[in-house]
C-alpha cells in the first residue's frame, strides 16, 4: 500500500489537469461573452472561427494532453480514453452550464461561477463513487482473507491422516 506522501504527491499532479480545462474553458466562455456582448463587431469569417474554435479547443486540448500521456508511457490506451472521456464529459457539462445561464438573462457575470460549480460538483460525485468503490473491493478482500484463514485453522485442527 502505497505510503501518505506518496499519494498526496499523485493526487496533486492530477489538479494540473483540472486547471488546464478550467482555462481552455474559461477561454471559450470569454470569447463567447465577447461576442454576445458585442466586442468583436465584426460579422464575418473572424467571429465564425472565433466561435468554432473556441467551442472545439477545450476537447482538442484534453485529447492532445491524455495522447502524449500514452506516448510517454505515464498512462496506458485504455486509461488514457476513460481519462479524456470524463475530463471531456465534465467540460462539456460546465460549458453547458455557463451557456444555460447567460442563455437564461443571469449574465455572463453569473456564467463563471455556474460553470466551477458543475465542474465541482462532478469531482465530487466521482471522488465519492470512487470511494465507495475501494471500499467495497476492500471488503470483499477482507471477507476473502477471512475465509481463506478459518480454511487453514480447519485444515490444521483436523486429524493427521496416519498409515
């Protein structure tokens, strides 16, 4: 079992993935609340890639990231997909969010603490699922483990076989 530091250690380096989604979204927010607000006056190609960019670099950057993981061998494929599709999955509920809220009059103001919020509020019901996940893994092992020792105390009270 893998020491307390140790884990603190592991567990901090996965917060820089969270603040590398929060910004790319926070950026796709904020070109969003510029256009909307009318910032960007013009109405051509600029605003239109603006726009198409802005909605697709959150995703690109979690892919690019979790790939490179693969290729410098820290994940593997499998762990790398289900890693992109819940970091992909928690930035488009954020997004969604933020963009349900301005949609709703609250203001692009109110946009950025909505979308942290959602983005919270899956790490929290990840981070206990988890956890009761190991729990219950754990559980079983210690049923296992149980039942393997009374098996070995029945084996050593039994009579020895004699010829």
């Amino acid at each position: 079992m893998p020491a307390f530091g140790d884990l603190v250690n592991k567990y901090k380096k996965r917060r820089h993935d969270t603040v590398v989604d929060a910004v790319t979204a926070g950026l796709s927010l904020a070109d969003n609340v510029s256009v909307d607000l009318g910032l960007l006056e013009d109405t051509g190609l600029v605003t239109e890639t603006l726009e198409t960019v802005s909605g697709l670099l959150p995703f690109a950057v979690i892919a690019v990231t979790e790939e490179c993981r693969v290729l410098l061998g820290k994940k593997t494929g499998v762990a790398a997909t289900s890693d992109a599709a819940y970091r992909m999955l928690k930035t488009g509920a954020a997004m969604g969010v933020g963009a349900a809220v301005v949609a709703a009059g609250a203001g692009a103001v109110a946009a950025l603490p909505a979308a942290v919020g959602a983005r919270l509020m899956l790490d929290r019901y990840r981070s206990k699922s988890l956890t009761g996940h190991r729990v219950s893994q754990r559980t079983q092992r210690l049923r296992a483990l149980r039942a393997a020792r009374e098996k070995d105390e029945a084996l050593a009270d039994a009579p020895a076989l004699t010829e």
